[in-house]
C-alpha cells in the first residue's frame, strides 16, 4: 500500500488544489509533482509570479497566495504512475479538512481521474465552494503547456500574460 503527502496549507486557505495520488518519482523525491516534465509548478511560477528551484520555495509560492495543496487519495495500490492503474483507494478525510479550513473557497481538481475519485469515494461538496475540474499537469496529458497555463489561470481567476 502506498501512502499520499500531508497537505500543503494553512487556516487561511481560500483555495484547495487537489490530484490523485503521488506518482512514482513524486513518492520517491517526496514531493508534489516531482516529476520533471510535470507542468503543475511552472505553471503556479507563471501564474504566481514566484521562485521554484527549490521544494520548500514551491509550497510557499502557494501557501502565499492562500492555495492549498493535497490529493485525493491517502493510501492507493497502483502499477506504475498512470490513473488508470489503481487497483485499490483509500480517500482523505475532507470533512475534517473542510471543517479545519472555512476559508476555502475553490476546489480545483488536477485532472479528470482526481475528481472521479473525489465524487466516487467522498462527495463532500461544501454549499460555500465552487468545485473546478482543470487540465491535469502530467505530461501524459498532451494539452500544449500554454493552454494548460490559461486554463489554469482561468480556473484560479487569475489574467496573465503570456511571458
């Protein structure tokens, strides 16, 4: 059984970014989106405007624009890094983390199979949150690294500008 990361957060949280589980690389360098060609932290460097060569620099660019950082599963059995790999799910407890957090605002979800997962196992939906289903940041999805950051920023309610 493979284990998920505590969250990234604090009481202040207004939004709460969610994925899966963590992949392969992730799990060994124990950290979010380890994964070298993974877009999840350029494109919060993009949309955040921070420093990211470093992993605590990567939670702080979050933490400092109130973005909150989890997965959906604690505990999962997978071959291999892919979503449709899963053979068993165990979710987060959300209630709690909702109660913990009446800030929260939005729920963005990395990709398609983490709120399937969401839906399936929690289905805690707060009335006071709006919950978003974004382009997932693997480099599985092949959605162009621009689209993915526009879409993201429009999810987040961010404008920016092409760099």
């Amino acid at each position: 059984m493979l284990h998920g990361f505590p969250p990234i957060e604090s009481p202040s949280s207004t939004a709460l970014i969610l994925g899966t589980g963590p992949s392969v690389r992730s799990a060994l360098k124990q950290q979010y989106y380890g994964h070298e060609r993974n877009a999840f932290w350029p494109i919060m460097r993009d949309l955040l405007g921070g420093e990211i060569e470093h992993y605590e620099q990567k939670w702080e660019l979050l933490l400092s624009h109130d973005i909150a950082l989890w997965d959906v599963l604690s505990a999962f059995e997978r071959k291999g890094s892919a979503d449709s790999a899963y053979t068993t799910v165990i979710p987060n407890d959300f209630t709690q983390f909702f109660q913990g957090h009446p800030a929260i605002q939005r729920v963005l979800f990395n990709g398609k199979k983490a709120q399937a997962f969401y839906m399936r196992l929690v289905g805690y939906l707060p009335e006071s949150c709006e919950f978003l289903c974004m382009p997932s940041t693997s480099p599985a999805y092949t959605l162009s690294f621009e689209e993915k950051r526009e879409l993201w920023a429009a999810g987040l309610n961010f404008h920016t500008e092409a760099p």
